[in-house]
C-alpha cells in the first residue's frame, strides 16, 4: 500500500497557503495582473520581453544577429577589452524587463528578485558552473540606509542558494559616495566609479585565488562592474566574470528614455 504521507503533506501545505493566496493572489511580475503562480508573467507581457541567447560576443555577451564562429568578438570587446572575463545577462532591458529591474530597485518589489535570479542562472550556467564565490555590487552604506536593501545583493543570495556556491556579500566594500549613475553618459559613470571600491584586509580571504561570479542588476556602460572586478582582481582574484538580470542593447531607449537608469 502507498504511503499516504506525502500526499496529505502537499495537501496541508496548499491549505496553508490558501488564505495567503485569497488575501495576496499573485500578480504578474510586469504588469501586476493577477496570475496563476507566484512571480510568472501574464499572457500579455511574455512575449515583450527579449531573452539573450547565443550566438553572442564570448566576452561580453551581446547578442549578434548571425552566427558568426567559436571565439568571435564583439567591436567593444576587441577595442576595449573589459577587466572582467566574460559577461552574461538574461534579458534586453526593455518593456518588462525595465519595469521588473526599476520594481525591484525602487519599489521594494523584493519578491520579484528569486524569478530574476533564475533566469539569470539560466543565462549565466557555464559561469556558475566556473565560479568559486558570488559577490554582488555593494551599496555605499549610506545610500544602503536610504534604500534598506540592496537589489545586488537580492539577486546574488538567490544566485548563490540555488547554486550551491558561497556568498559573499561583504568581500567588496563601496568606499567613496557616488552620485547616481541615471542619465550620465560613459565617460562621466567612469569618472564617477573611479576607486569607489575595494576589498576590505579582512575580506581577502573570500577572493583570493578564486574565480568570482559578480551580480548586478543592469549592465549599462559596464563601468560599475569593471570598476569592481579591478578591485577584486587588484586583491588577487584569479578571475571575474560578471551575470546580471538586463543588458542595456543599443535602440533599448528613446532620446526621451535616456535618463531611465
């Protein structure tokens, strides 16, 4: 005779859930209709948003139109080589995707964060699959005070739960107060990321010698990201690479939008 347990666990957990469920149904993570799953789309935003596939740059990871051979670059890959090794990001960010990432950063919308990881690490399984440790962008901890969380950081638990990998939140410290990064354009982000990070004495531990997985939520010029993996690999990490959830592509904006992140 089969044993009864199982089912009648599943059964008391959907009892338990359902008045979670009547009094807070789920809603679509880029529109808030409501759906059937907790952090799914409705039938009306999943075909507007763009997930990246390949064939892509192997460095930077943005798409080409055809297919154009193993190890192929990018223009940006070859005339500005990046500190990183390789970076990866799930989707375009546009439409949806914009809309879930600005949600998620300032609107406290943190339970979008676990279905953003995920397609992260679909995007990103052969650097999860290298990777030694997950380290998110930090905030500087007034601006972390201001917002109460950190959506880097919200993205890289789940990244690093669901991939068996340690996380290390604290590895890398923000030390210099940088104005936002909406609206400037490359040169000025640069300017404005310029030695605002690195590894505290007592975090060297974390990074040396090992391959580091960075998360952000966006990558716009990279100069965020490449500004922490020259920290990182100043403290002797043998390599980093880089997943985020979005990818700013060239026609993801408007000349109206162009301050939107």
């Amino acid at each position: 005779m089969a044993d009864p347990m199982p089912q009648f666990k599943t059964l008391a957990r959907a009892a338990l859930d359902w008045p979670a469920r009547v009094l807070f149904p789920p809603v679509c993570a880029g529109c808030r209709r409501q759906v059937s799953q907790p952090g799914s789309l409705c039938p009306h935003c999943w075909p507007q948003l763009r997930f990246l596939e390949k064939p892509w740059c192997e460095i930077m990871g943005t798409p080409f139109l055809h297919d154009m051979g193993q190890g192929f670059l990018s223009a940006e890959a070859i005339a500005n080589p990046p500190p990183f090794e390789r970076s990866r990001a799930a989707v375009s960010y546009s439409g949806v995707a914009r809309r879930m990432v600005q949600g998620l950063k300032y609107s406290d919308k943190t339970d979008l964060a676990p279905w953003m990881a995920r397609w992260m690490l679909r995007a990103g399984a052969e650097l999860v699959t290298d990777a030694d440790v997950v380290v998110p962008v930090p905030l500087h901890w007034r601006r972390f005070l201001q917002r109460r969380f950190n959506q880097s950081a919200e993205l890289a638990r789940v990244v690093a739960t669901l991939s068996g990998l340690p996380y290390a939140p604290t590895a890398v410290a923000r030390v210099k107060v940088t104005r936002q990064q909406v609206g400037l354009p490359r040169a000025e982000r640069e300017d404005n990321v310029r030695a605002a990070f690195r590894v505290p004495p007592e975090q060297d531990i974390q990074v040396r010698g090992r391959r580091v997985l960075v998360v952000d939520d966006v990558y716009t010029t990279g100069a965020t990201v490449c500004a922490v993996a020259k920290a990182l690999k100043k403290n002797g990490a043998s390599a980093v690479d880089v997943l985020t959830f979005a990818r700013v592509l060239p026609g993801d904006f408007r000349p109206d939008e162009a301050a939107t992140i």
